[in-house]
C-alpha cells in the first residue's frame, strides 16, 4: 500500500514539542563563542535630514564594544532592489542611513555590546538630531508629494500598465456598471520567531576567509547571494546556515540590512557577532505586506452577466522600494481571477511613502487580486439584485482540461472552477443559511447573518530555483539502510522533513523514520529556490522522487552486478527495500548493501513546465451585531483543490493557517500610522491576530484535480487560505448588513467601521459630501 | 523590549515592603504578579530603579468576609477571585469581572490590588470596583486608611496612594441575591475593554470612557426616578469625554456606552 496520500503524522513535532526548535538565537556552536551582541538605533521619526549622531555616550557605557554610523561604513554598497530592472535604481537603502531617515524604525547606528542586554540602554544614549522633513504618509498623496529621493524626482518606484491608455470604450454596452475605492490594508507578517542573525568569520578573513552565517529566511542560497552584495564580496565565501526558523510569510526571503551589517560587525571586529531584534522592533522593520489601494469597476447586463472589469491599483511601496514595489504585477496577472470577462484591464503605480517598506506575504500579489474581483462580483451583484452566487456561477471560466491563456498572460493550466463553488455552497448549505438569514432580517434581529463566497485561482510555483520552475534533490542510502535527502526547499512550518521522507520511502523502501531530511546549509546544498509562492511540494517533492527513481535505477545497475542477472528480470521489492531476481526469491540484495562499496547518490533537477493555479471556493458565515458593529466568525466551509495531496494531514494544516490569517486580515489586522508616520500598532495589544478563541472549527470540502505539470499531481497549497478567505469574510460582513443598505465595508471590518457603515446607510450623508471610512462609491445606469 | 537595569528586592511581609518603600524612596515600584507592569517596563514606559517584590508575600493573599463586606487581601489572584465560592455568592460581579481579565495565564499571575493600583480605565477590576461601590485599604507606617473607588481613581494610570503607601486589600459590600450585568466590549477575548459597563442595584460603572473608571450617574438618577433600563441607559454617555484611538472615536465609544449599558442593566453578561 502506498504511503503517498495518508496522514503521516509530522515527524518534526516531537522535537518541537518536547526540546523545542534550535532558532538562530539558540544556535550554540564554537564558531560563535566570544560573540558581541548588536543592537540597532532606529529612526523615531519618519521622515528627517540627519544633523548629527553623537555617539560618544554610547560609548562609554558598560559592556559597549562599539558604536557605527552610517559615517563608519565606507565601502559599503546600497542594498540593490530585489528583482532589478523594475524598480527605480535611484532608490535603494543604504545599509545604515545616511543625511536622511526615511521611516521611523530605519537603522541608524549600531551599538555592539559584550551582553545582548546592554544594547538596549546604551541605544539610548546615542544622540541622534534631526530636522524634520514633511512625511508621505498617505500613499494617495504621494505621486504630488516632494519626491522622498531628490535625485528620483518621483516618488513612483515602479508602474505596470499605463491608466492613461485604459480603453474609453471598455463599458460601452453594459447596462449597469459600479465602481469602487477600496483598501488591501497593510498588514505585518509578525512571524513567532522575529528577525536574527548570528555571524563568524574564518580565521584567515584577511586573506580572503569565508563568512559564516546563521540566519532564518526561506532559501539560503537567495540569503547568500544578498548578503554576499551586501559586503560585496563573492557568493562563494559566504555560508548561509538556516537553524529553526519559526514563521516567515514571505517577508524572510533574501536578507535585510540588518542581516549584512551584524556580518560586517563579525568582520570589522574580528569576532563573531549576533542580534536578535524585538517584537517592537519587528512590528516597524521587518517588510510589511500588501498595501493597496485598489479602483475597481465592474460593468454588465441586468441578467449578471459581467462584460467587463477594469483593475487600477496603487501600491504603497514603503520608503524603499522592496518586493513590494513589484507585487502589483502579480495581482495584474490574476486580474480576471477564475472569471470570463470578455474585456478586463489593468494597470498600477508603486509609490514611496515614509513607512516601513513593503514586501511580500502570504500570496504576496494574488490575494489582492482576488479580493479586488470578489469585492467587485458582490457590488456587482448587489448592484442588479442577483443572489452573489449565481452572479458567480454566470461569469466562472467553463471547466478545462487544457490549459487556458487568460488576456493578462497567465497560463492556468487546468481548473473546474463551477464545480468548486457548488461544492463549497453545498457543504455550507448554502439554502438554509439563506433561508435563516432571510428569517433573521424579517425579525428584525439585533444579531444578523452574513453569507460570503469567494472563487478563486491562485499561481503558485512561478518563483523558483535560477528564475525557472525547477528544484534540485539529493538522495543518498547509506549502508546502515538509512537515506540522506538534500533538498533546495526550505521549511520554516511546512513538513518537508516528513513529506520529503515520504516520497523517498514510497519509491525505495526505507521507512519515514530511517530517512533525514537536510535543507539551508549552502556549503551541502549550493543551489536551491528556497520555500515561497507554495512551490516547495511541486517543484522539490517532485525533485525528491525523481531523484529517488533515478537511484532505484543506478541500484539497479549494482544489483544487476552483484546478482549477475539482467537488470530487466530484477523485481523491486518495497517491503525489504531489496532488488530480487524474478523467479528467484533467494537471489536478493538490499538497497543498504549496493552502498557499501561505493556511494549510493543522486543529485536530479525537476523542471515543471510553468506554474500551476489552484483553485477553490470559500463560503464564510458571520454574525453582525447591528448594534455594535461587531462581526464574529460563525462558519468557514472551504473547497481549496491544490492537486493530488501526498499528506492531507498537511494540506488540511495550510489551509487551516491561511484561513486563519486570511479572516484575521478581514477582521482585525491593520498597520496603523498617525499623520505624522508614527506608528500605531507596534505591540500585539494594538496589533491583533485572530485566536483559537476566535475562530470556529473550520469545515474543509474535498477537491483534487491532478495537475499534469508535475508527476504527483500536486500545485500548492500555502497561500490558498489567505486567498480565499479573505474576501469571503469581508463579503459575509457586508452581506449581513446589505439589506440595511450597506454595500462595502474596507478591512478590517472593525464595529467602528461596520457601525458607521449602519449609520450612514440609514442617513446618507447630504449631497456633496464624502462618506469618508465606507470609501468613495459610484454607481450608475448606463444607457 | 528589555527592561532598563534594576533593583530587585523580594519583600516577606507587609510590613518589610513598607520598610523598603521607605528606604527606596519614589524610585521604587511594587512588583506583584508583574502583568501590567513588566511589559511597561519592557517598552520602557516605566523606568523603576527598584523593584519591591510583594507577590510572595502570603499575609496579603486573602479572601474573608467583614461583616457587611467582603473583604480580599491585595496579592490574591484573579483566578482565586474568579473561583471563590466567597466571592460569587457575596459580589458575583467581582467574581465575574476578574474571570474576563486576560487570558488564564495572566489570571493566575496577576493580582487584585495590582490591577486596581495599576489604574487603567479600560480594565475591568476598577469599573467592577467602582459599580460595586467598593472601596481599597492603603497601609502604611503610621496605620491603614480606606478610600472608596471613586476618591481611589484620580486619572489616567494614576491613584490618589501616596508614597510609601501600599494597598493591601479591596473592601466590597456583599450583595448577594442582586441583580447585575457586565459588559465587555472587546473584539479579542483576551484585550482590554474598547468601552465597558457594568450595573449593579442601580449603580453603573463604565469603563474606557475617561480617564478613569466613571460612574453613570445620570443613568442611576433615571433609575431611581423609576426609568426602564432602555430609556436610562440613553443617559449613559452624558457627560462624558472619552479618549479616542485606533479602535474608537469619541462618537462609537459614546454610543457603545449606551448601548452597553442598556445590555447590562438588562443582567447581559458578555
């Protein structure tokens, strides 16, 4: 019986629930003895010429080793945008600032002390003094705004598509069209373990020695090649080590200048050199995500045909362009979503504001993109009186088998959108909630229903390994009958040790536990693409097993060899993990013995032939109380269809965290700056995430359709929850007051915002004047 | 996140915390279970030199009934509070309202008089104090004194104990049989209050819409002119001014309050 597709508990989990992970800050190795602790003096202010830092306090508090400015750090290039050619050049971060601060939280010096308590206090001494400049902190305002890089004259760091070339002409025909600004607010990825760096450099630094370098990130060989440009030195003199990281969400790809400069410390000092920032610290400096504001509008027939949407998105980039300046092109690609609209058009601008800068998240791209077209399919809806999921049901793509290139240049490669949807609607009981919400409103209740649906198709696997779709993996078996997988993934949550260990154990016999998985040491593993986008099963899985099948064959060889028979009349026998002659149970020989003698390896590439697109549907089930404003989460019944799933115990876990996280950004999650820059939610009293307390039992449907783009079947599972979610959660709150007359409330639907919503929709403000938190709205008949 | 340096002295009864409190002067904190005030201290809002450690002092950990009043000793926990039979037959809505702090962790950490000495409007021990008409005992070399709730709470984060005073227990009237409501309106089960009411025979106490914990007073005179619940609680944000932030402005928080109200003095509990 295959062990493919059961539920294989996480062979992680007992390390992590008994002894607990090993982070960077819990690394202990030899390399790091003696370590100084760095410390990093941030902005308090967004937005400031540097008059001065005065250091000389600092330095003569206990324990300090040293004090660096942006003024030490000759050499030193800027940090290069992430994906160059993209983004304005004339915009890059220096590692340290310098002459200017461009959010509050940007490192400004370094205190390095003997204990990593005594950076704290004598960061306080440091005398910084600024002269205030006039913050961007509204990304609206930011296009006419002094440009925050003079030399720029602009503050557009990047622009996808040109809003001035949007066809006149898109809308002729409909019969209704509404339109609509709404916020993709900015969230922060605030991972359980924050950002950490531990450094050492070889004895003979002088002479061209090698950095080592423990940092968490989600691909260590990317983290070496931006640290390596962070020093300017050679990829090949930097190890990158990975311990335990805990959470990344996107936002520990590569590396920040925090990573570079603690290596720089080990390097200036001669000694090693660690940090581990704060949660305060992490609220402000590490990478926030999405940050958009988005333009829809949405026009068609009466009968909820939709014929034609139009995308127009500002992007707040933060005060230096980052992965976040690009993200806009990832939700351009997925304008249409699972839709036909026969005429859809996009365009964006990625601005500068004076706020942390933006990076990528959980979907980073898409799941704006989904909600943009979710919102603008239930405005649409509620625009002709339609039920949402007919309106849905009329306008989803027919099921396909071969691929379908959609006007924006995306290739889905197979998707049966219409049968998600029902799925999802049926396992909801879709007419009953209807029926008692109908119920509900005809009481009069003070606690009303809300019903939202989400469609959705997501790209998962377009990042990879040397810009293809492709992923290396080593597999090796030992003479003791135990197997080593390297892989060029990196798990930070996702149970590649387990899975890996799987799809080894299915084609050569050994059992899960005999088999170790390794990742994140770029000495043992110089290529890989590292963990993100949902690609790590699709591309690394399947590198595992084809590096697994191509051993069998070079065992097959051996055996061959050792049996003296025709490699054709051996038979594989799983059970034993053992070559046998057919016909000749006694002539055998184990997988472990063929390894004696010379090392039983394979190293193998897959290469998938382009992204794959997971589809789904999510049914959310709110109740609103109309007196209050507050929504709370009921039901959340979802059809997420990621392929084959070679271990639904993990799948069901993506999904149950994404959702999660997904709700939490309908409800609750927001980055909050006065209008000054400062920020408002630097703790987690004021930043807050959904709990177990929260949240129901999520109610998970079943749908697997096999990709053709990888043997097993699979596309990618991580970033579905956060896609779908979202808006179904935010389309249930509305949908539970729409009949009051409320037609979009922007995220978080906080009871402030869900309340004033009730009471301008019960007196609309008068002619002439904005409804200022519900967002600007249009709507019209045409023709 | 870390703490400025400090002094940390374990005091071992009321009187040697007293003693230390006179000897460190204004520069020392009382430290009890450390769940309001570690954190602050972490974010650097509060910089003690010294901190004087009363969460082992026994003698304070206490639950008895006086008389007319139950009366709980300053470093008895808000689990214990929570669980006693004491308390729920003889203040039901102080058993109740120290049930809503936190989260269990902080419950069985944090103490009673260091929530009330803490002094945040939007926590729940000072509006339940405060509706129940309570009052705290602030001890100190030269004898105890008893000051009700509202003298107690003199603005934000701040009480009207005097240095080198030290609260050592919380007097309320035992009440059993009496109709009461509590409201908490949160939208996390472990935060604190965006805007809070509790009522108790005709008292109202409201939380987070000052600097201190306020009583409706305008509500209990409707209800003693004979109003319904629904058309006093209308009254409930007379007069206020309550602080805005990025959960509520002054309009929501006012209209909360109302609302909040009417659900309490209809016995809601949520």
């Amino acid at each position: 019986m295959s062990i493919l597709g059961t539920r294989v508990l996480r062979t992680e989990d007992p390390g992590f629930l008994t002894r607990g992970g090993v982070y960077t800050d819990d690394v202990e190795d030899e390399r790091l003895a003696g370590a100084c602790h760095v410390f990093f003096v941030r902005s308090p202010v967004a937005h400031a010429v540097i008059r001065s830092v005065d250091v000389s306090a600092a330095r003569e508090a206990p324990g300090v080793i040293a004090v660096f400015t942006g003024a030490d750090l000759t050499g030193l290039p800027a940090l290069p945008p992430p994906v160059p050619g993209m983004i304005n050049d004339l915009m890059n971060q220096p590692l340290l600032a310098r002459d200017v601060v461009r959010f509050v939280g940007e490192p400004v010096a370094m205190v390095v002390t003997q204990d990593p308590y005594q950076g704290e206090d004598a960061a306080e001494l440091v005398d910084a003094d600024y002269d205030l400049l006039p913050p961007v902190v509204d990304m609206s305002a930011a296009t006419a705004a002094d440009p925050i890089f003079p030399d720029a004259h602009t503050n557009v760091a990047a622009s996808f598509g040109d809003a001035d070339q949007f066809d006149p002409a898109l809308f002729d025909g409909c019969e209704t069209i509404v339109t609509r600004t709404i916020e993709n607010q900015r969230v922060a990825p605030a991972p359980m373990e924050t950002r950490a760096a531990a450094a050492a450099w070889g004895e003979d630094k002088d002479a061209g020695g090698r950095l080592t370098a423990w940092i968490p990130n989600q691909g260590a060989q990317g983290t070496r090649a931006v640290v390596a440009s962070m020093l300017g030195i050679d990829p090949a003199s930097v190890r990158i080590i990975t311990p335990d990281v805990g959470g990344a969400f996107g936002a520990k790809f590569g590396a920040d200048p925090e990573h570079g400069l603690v290596c720089w410390v080990a390097r200036q000092l001669g000694r090693p050199a660690r940090w581990a920032e704060t949660r305060a610290e992490n609220m402000v400096a590490m990478t926030h995500g999405r940050a958009q504001r988005q333009t829809i509008t949405i026009g068609g027939r009466r009968d909820g045909t939709v014929l034609a949407y139009r995308l127009e998105i500002l992007q707040d980039s933060g005060a230096y362009p980052k992965f976040g300046a690009i993200l806009p092109s990832l939700t351009i690609l997925m304008t249409p979503g699972p839709y036909s609209f026969p005429r859809a058009e996009a365009a964006a601008v990625s601005v500068l504001t004076n706020t942390t800068p933006v990076g990528a998240y959980r979907g980073a791209g898409r799941p704006e993109a989904t909600a943009a077209v979710e919102r603008a399919i239930d405005l649409f809806a509620a625009e002709i009186g339609m039920d949402p999921a007919d309106v849905r049901r009329k306008n989803l793509l027919p099921a396909f088998t071969e691929p379908h290139t959609t006007a924006f240049g995306a290739v889905y490669d197979s998707g049966d959108y219409t049968t998600a949807l029902d799925k999802a609607l049926a396992a909801a009981g879709y007419q009953d909630l209807r029926d008692e919400q109908a119920k509900r409103r005809a009481n009069g209740d003070v606690v009303q229903l809300g019903i939202g649906l989400a469609s959705y198709v997501e790209i998962t696997g377009s990042g990879s390994e040397a810009g293809r779709p492709q992923e290396n993996a080593t597999v090796e078996v030992h003479p003791d009958g135990s197997a080593t997988i390297l892989t060029g993934t990196s798990p930070h949550g996702q149970g590649h040790s387990t899975v890996w260990a799987m799809l080894a154990s299915e084609e050569l016999g050994i059992p899960v536990d005999k088999i170790t998985v390794k990742w994140g040491d770029t000495d043992l593993i110089p290529q890989g693409g590292g963990t993100g986008g949902s690609r790590s099963l699709q591309q690394g899985g399947a590198a595992v097993q084809q590096a697994s099948q191509e051993l069998l064959e070079e065992a097959r060889q051996r055996a061959a060899g050792e049996l003296e028979a025709n490699p054709a009349d051996l038979v594989f026998d799983i059970g034993s993990s053992a070559f046998t002659v057919a016909g000749d149970p006694d002539a055998s020989v184990p997988l472990a013995r063929l390894a004696e003698t010379e090392r039983l390896v394979v190293r193998s590439v897959f290469s998938a032939p382009g992204a794959t697109f997971p589809f789904g549907a999510h049914v959310a089930v709110v109740e609103v109380d109309t007196e209050t404003g507050k929504a709370v989460l009921r039901r959340m019944v979802t059809v997420d269809d990621a392929g084959t799933l070679v271990n639904p115990l993990l799948a069901e876990g993506q999904r149950h965290g994404g959702i999660a996280q997904g709700a939490a950004q309908a409800f609750l999650e927001e980055v909050v700056y006065d209008a000054d820059g400062n920020p408002l939610t630097t703790t987690f009293a004021d930043y807050p995430f959904l709990s177990a307390t929260e949240v129901p039992s999520f109610e998970l449907a079943d749908m697997a359709t096999p990709t053709t783009y990888n043997p097993l079947g699979a596309k990618g599972i991580g970033e579905a929850g956060t896609i779908g979610a979202t808006p179904a959660v935010q389309n249930a709150v509305v949908d539970a007051v729409s009949h009051l007359g409320v037609r979009h409330i922007d995220m978080p639907t906080s009871p402030q915002r869900v309340w004033r919503a009730l009471r301008e929709a019960a007196a609309p403000p008068a002619a002439g004047t904005a409804a200022p938190a519900a967002g600007t709205s249009e709507s019209r008949d045409a023709q | 996140m870390i703490p400025a340096p400090f002094e940390y002295a374990a005091a071992e009864s009321a009187g040697h915390a007293l003693e230390l409190l006179a000897e460190y002067g204004d520069d020392a904190k009382l430290l009890a279970g450390g769940h309001s005030l570690l954190p602050m201290m972490k974010l650097r809002l509060a910089v003690p030199s010294v901190l004087i450690d009363i969460g082992g002092v026994n003698e304070l950990a206490y639950i008895r009934t006086d008389g007319d009043d139950l009366v709980i000793g300053a470093t008895t926990r808000h689990a214990d509070v929570a669980g006693s039979e004491r308390v729920r037959s003889g203040a039901p809505l102080l058993a109740y309202s120290a049930a809503q702090v936190g989260d269990p962790q902080i419950r069985h950490r944090g103490t009673i008089g260091g929530s009330l000495a803490h002094a945040d409007p939007a926590a729940d021990l000072p509006m339940a104090l405060t509706a129940l008409g309570g009052s705290v005992e602030l001890m100190s070399p030269s004898g105890t004194r008893t000051v009700p709730a509202g003298d107690f709470f003199t603005g934000y984060f701040e009480t009207s104990l005097e240095p080198g005073e030290l609260l050592s227990a919380v007097r309320v009237p035992r009440q059993p049989g009496a109709d009461w409501g509590y409201q908490k309106f949160v939208r996390r089960a472990n935060d604190w209050a965006i805007v809070g009411a509790a009522a108790v025979a005709g008292r109202v106490a409201l939380a987070n819409m000052g600097p201190t914990p306020i009583r409706a007073r305008a509500v209990e005179q409707a209800l003693a002119d004979g109003a319904g619940p629904a058309e006093a609680a209308e009254l409930a944000a007379d007069g206020t001014e309550p602080g805005e932030d990025i959960h509520a402005d002054r309009a929501f928080r006012q209209h909360l309050s109302r609302v909040l109200t009417r659900r309490a003095l209809e016995h809601q509990r949520g």
